[in-house]
C-alpha cells in the first residue's frame, strides 16, 4: 500500500473577503445568517489561517518548542463560536484568531481578523491571581532592562496598548516605553500589537508572511517577560538566536 501524505497548505496572503465576512457579522450575530454564508467564513477565515499557521509553525516552534502550532480548531486556531454556557447574547465572538501559546489563558503571540482589519502582537495575562504571569514581577525587578529591550527590539510607536478588561479599550496608541511602561503594571490582560486596515494591500500577498513573523520576532521579549521566571537568562539566550539589529525597519 502507497503511503499517503497530506499536502501543506501554501499561504498566498489573507483574503478581502474575512474582513467583509467580519463587518457583516457584526451587523447579523446569529446563528441563521451565520450558517447562510458559511462558504464565505470558510473561504475568507478558514482556509487563509490554516494556510498562515501551517507555514509559520517552524517559525514559531523556533521561538518556542512548547508552543501550539497545529493548524485545527482549538489547537492553534480558535473556534469564532462562543461558548455560551459562559457567555450571554450574540453566539459568535467579533474577532477571529489565530494564537500561539502553550495553554488557555497562557501569555502567546496572536493573530486577530476584526470588522476593522487585522491584529497582531502578543497577549500578556497579568493576573495576580495567575502561577506563571511574570510580567508585573519582572518589570517593577528590571525596569531598565525592560526600557533597553523594548528599546532594541523597536517596541515603540507602531504598536498599540489595549485592555482587556471589562471594556476593551486603547490605553496607549503610540506606546512609547520610557513614558508609559508604569501603566503596564496594573492591567490585568492586555494586548501589544499592531493594527492593519482592510485597505492594505500588504496582506493580500504570500510575502506578509515575512511581516508577521518579523512583528513577532519583536514582541516574543515581552512574552519572556511575562512568562519567564528567569527573564534576564532567557532574554540573553533569546539574543544568541536573534541579533535586533537584523531586523528590518
């Protein structure tokens, strides 16, 4: 019997129409209008993320051996129906994403598609309440050495703050380290990303592929940060792998 090998899929760049799948769910959260344009949620979400997330898995793996990076529901890719044991109205949640980490509710490198364009970045889970989140201990412990790292690894005015929190909301637009690194500390679930419109044209290319892995080749130091309970050890090992100044403007 011939052995049978699965193909990868091959990344060609997102589609215009998960973006137009996003808006329009927004406006008919339900499950018949869902259900009515499945073919588009598969076409225009689906089949670009699994494309992403079956390329980009040697990467990641190369940041992170424990990370997630297979391309299927629940594992590295989220389902977009709420569950709603948990959760009350609309069944299906305003973002879709793809998101690399080691467990639920684990710090992790994400990519989100939302009714306004696409996110990428990291999550950081600050909770107190959290056995593995770092980030507020390492931060007030290496203030300075977190204001060089960001420095470095040019963390700075294209990435944008948000808090998760009861309302999701910009804390920082422009985050600038020097001035706004102190209003890290109290957040207990935020995002650093950066945010690209529907118009760009960038994302409709294979070549997007080398954006996001750059994007998060700047942002994997704040997941150290987060995560590590030896930050300073693992952020020098981190620079034997990668040298800031390769990477591109």
């Amino acid at each position: 019997m011939k052995a049978v090998t699965k193909q990868m899929a091959i990344f060609e760049g997102l589609s215009p129409e998960g973006f137009a799948f996003m808006r329009a769910l927004r406006r008919n959260n339900n499950k018949r209008w869902f259900d009515a344009h499945r073919d588009m949620y598969q076409r225009g979400l689906v089949a670009p993320a699994r494309a992403l997330v079956s390329q980009i898995g040697e990467f990641i793996h190369f940041l992170n051996p424990a990370f997630e990076v297979e391309p299927k529901f629940n594992k590295a890719i989220m389902r977009i129906t709420k569950d709603m044991r948990f959760a009350k109205g609309s069944p299906y949640h305003d973002y879709f994403l793809v998101r690399f980490g080691r467990w639920k509710m684990d710090s992790e490198l994400f990519v989100a598609w939302t009714a306004e364009g696409l996110e990428v970045g990291v999550f950081v889970n600050n909770s107190p309440r959290s056995d593995t989140s770092y980030f507020r201990t390492n931060v007030r412990e290496h203030v300075d050495f977190f204001i060089k790292t960001c420095e470095e690894f040019g963390i700075g005015r294209k990435f944008s703050v948000f808090d998760l929190g009861d309302e999701y909301e910009t804390v920082i637009p422009h985050f600038n380290v020097r001035r706004d690194w102190h209003k890290l500390i109290p957040l207990r679930m935020f995002l650093i990303e950066r945010s690209f419109k529907p118009t760009d044209r960038r994302m409709y290319s294979p070549a997007f592929l080398a954006e996001i892995m750059t994007i998060f080749t700047r942002l994997y130091p704040i997941w150290i940060f987060a995560a590590s309970a030896q930050v300073t050890h693992d952020l020098e090992r981190y620079r034997l792998l990668i040298d800031p100044l390769d990477l591109p403007e």
